[in-house]
C-alpha cells in the first residue's frame, strides 16, 4: 500500500515490491547480489534520490528568501492534451488522428508584499515541438534557471496542467467539442479564472528557430545539469550538476 501511493505521488516509479528489487538489485535470484555484495545498480537509484532531495530543498529555500526585487519562475513542460468531442465514433475514439496540444505551465512566486499568492500560467500551442525554439517561445526571459531532477513531478506547475486538461476533460464531459487549439485556449481562458492561458503560435516558433545557430557543439552531460546561471555583463554561463543559492552567479564552492 505505501509503495502505491508513493507511486501515485511520483516518488518511486515502481508499484510492486518485485519491480523494488529488480531496480536495487543486479540479479534478485542471486544470493550474493541480495546481501548487497553487488552495488552496481544501488549507486545510481540512490544518486538519483540524492539530486530530486536537493533540489526540492533548494527550489524551498529559494520561496522562503525572495526578495522584492526577484521572482522565481518555476516551469515545466505538461503531457501533450488530446483533443476531443463529446460524442465520437469508434474510429476517431480509437485512432491517432485526433489532435494534440502542448501546454507550458508557469508558477510565479514574488515577495509577499508584492502578491500575497503566487500566479499561475499556461501557454498553450498546437505546435508539438519541445526543442530550444520552442522553448524560448513558451518561456518569459529568466536570469538563471534551476531545474528539477529529470523524469519526476515538478510541483507547482503539475498541478497547473493537471487543472488544465481537468476542465477541458469536464467541458467534454457537459457536451463540449473541443476539436483544436484555437477552441481550447477561449474555454480555458474563461473557466480557468486563477490562471493566466496564451496561446503561442507555431509561426513564433519557426520564426525563433531562424536566430539558433546550427553548428552549436554538442554539450555532454546535460541530463547531469540542474543549474545554469547568468551574471548581466558577463561572457559565459556556469552550469552546475546542483543549485546552490548561496553561491549565486559567483563561483560555485561547493
């Protein structure tokens, strides 16, 4: 039962105690490997655990100390949205020709003397893609950026996109069709009140695409990567495999 809901809760990505092992254990029928003799697949799963505990503390210290002056933009890309219409043949319920959508989602904390809670967004797009340009096209400019461990719930802006497919999903469900992207967008903008929805138009994205040069190298280790940080005037970014906020946009002693 605890693993369950820990899986609900995207903690642990395993629901049986046998799916555990095999994932903390090299081969679950040796003895040997069972009495930890072989940590082989133990490094990885608990490093992983590590980085999603340091960054969740650092993202919570970061709410906590905000100044007046700074925001912090939490993002995340949601699951495509599946388009639907209330009422379907079997071809159109079952088949891969209904049409999808991206959703963005934006959590934006300021000081509480600036806003007492935070705002909510979601940029909504036709356009599928999630490479660099359009990414740039969802995201606003942000001086640094502090990212969540890879492959796990992001918080705040989950519960953004989950609202959002939630009241398309209940239109649906009261009769309203909802073919496509320029329908979406209206019916989230209304029934949606306490979050700010925009729709960004692929044309944004092929026209940002034309300023990314093509020949950039390739940087290694990006998965390992959960803080970039810019200093205005200065020539370089330093990335970092985590965030520390006490360090800032100096060098990182940690």
């Amino acid at each position: 039962m605890l693993l369950l809901v820990m899986n609900t809760l995207n903690m642990v990505y395993e629901k049986r105690p046998s799916e555990v092992l095999r994932t903390l254990c090299c081969d679950p029928r040796n003895e040997a490997y069972l009495e930890r003799q072989c940590i082989t697949e133990v490094f990885p799963f608990m490093f992983h655990l590590s980085n999603i505990s340091h960054q969740y503390e650092e993202i919570s210290q970061l709410k906590k100390n905000i100044l007046q002056n700074e925001v912090l933009v939490h993002v995340d890309f949601s699951e495509n949205y599946n388009c639907k219409y209330s009422k379907e043949i079997q071809s159109a319920h079952f088949g891969g020709s209904k049409h999808q959508v991206t959703i963005h989602t934006c959590v934006l904390y300021c000081h509480t003397d600036v806003a007492k809670t935070p705002f909510s967004y979601g940029t909504v797009s036709s356009c599928n893609r999630h490479d660099p340009a359009a990414i740039v096209a969802h995201l606003p400019p942000v001086i640094e950026d502090r990212f969540s461990e890879s492959a796990h719930g992001k918080g705040a802006p989950d519960r953004v996109g989950a609202a959002l497919k939630s009241t398309a999903d209940g239109l649906v469900a009261h009769q309203v069709d909802i073919p496509d992207c320029n329908v979406l967008v209206p019916l989230l903008q209304q029934h949606c009140k306490g979050i700010t929805v925009k729709q960004v138009q692929e044309p944004v994205i092929t026209s940002i695409e034309k300023y990314i040069p093509k020949n950039i190298p390739v940087f290694k280790g990006t998965m390992k990567i959960h803080e970039v940080v810019f200093k205005k005037g200065s020539q370089s970014l330093q990335v970092r495999r985590h965030s520390h906020i006490s360090c800032e946009a100096g060098p990182c002693h940690h």
